[in-house]
C-alpha cells in the first residue's frame, strides 16, 4: 500500500509543479501580463529582498527524487539492524515522497502570492505565512522522526 501513497504523493507534486509554470507562464504572457520584472523572494518579515524562479522548485523536486534512488545511503535516527532496515527506509521514502509534494505546493503557493501581490500593487506576505509552512513541513519531518524512532 505505501507504494500506491508514494506515487500518488509523486504525481500531486508533479501536477502542482505543472501548476507552478502553466500558473508563471499564464501571468507573463497571459491576456494581463505583468510587468518584465516582479518581486519573487520575501524575507521572513514578508519584504521583498529577491527574485526566484519556478526553475528552483522544479530542481527541488528533481534532486529530492534523485536521492530516494539510494536508500541504502540514508542515515537514520536510530541505529538500523537488517530487521529494522526496511521499516526505516520505507519510513524515510515516505518522508520524501510527502515532502517533495509539498514542497512543489509550497512553490505554487508563493508563485501565486507573488503575482497576487504584484497584481493588486501590495509588496508583502501575510506574516502568517513563513510560520505556517514551517509548522507544516517540520511537522512532517518530525512525524517521520518519530515513527523511525519507535521502528527500533
């Protein structure tokens, strides 16, 4: 069954990646482009301080698939012995696979701000924002974590 999960997690964060371009491609040449230079990074107070491109989430997403290729070179929490091995790498794919997606929403979910932003001639993020998707990510992280940790 986890595999199932796995590549369901895979083509959610592929289809949000979709998302993210068809989203950025639509607003600079769409039917209302936006001007040729726009505000895509936001520092944690929500000021722009820098520019991103949808190309940083797309290589994420890449690198993070390139690594669940090699579990047999993960580290673990806990020390695994060859019964717990498979539990934990199990554990740690399904860590990626959530993350991965989650990250690739996380991109659209900036992407759209920031052309929201743009759009409506605002230059911040909610201040909710950056403790919200930590919450969210961490959150995964440590369940994760925890579930590897009782495996032993």
């Amino acid at each position: 069954m986890e595999g199932v999960v796995r590549k369901t997690l895979f083509y959610v964060g592929l289809i949000l990646l979709a998302g993210l371009w068809i989203y950025t491609y639509e607003a600079i040449s769409g039917s209302q482009p936006l001007p040729a230079r726009i505000p895509t990074h936001f520092d944690a107070a929500g000021n722009i301080n820098g520019w991103l491109l949808p190309t940083l989430g797309t290589g994420l997403f890449v690198l993070m698939t390139l690594v669940a290729f090699f579990p047999q070179s993960f580290n673990f929490p806990v020390r695994p012995t060859p019964a717990t091995r498979p539990q934990l790498e199990a554990l740690a794919l399904d860590m990626i696979a959530w993350l991965r997606a989650e990250i690739a929403g996380l991109f659209l979910w900036i992407q759209y701000m920031i052309i929201a932003s743009v759009r409506a001639g605002a230059s911040r993020f909610s201040p909710l924002f950056l403790p919200v998707v930590l919450l969210f990510v961490f959150g995964t992280i440590i369940a994760h974590i925890v579930a590897m940790i009782r495996v032993r």
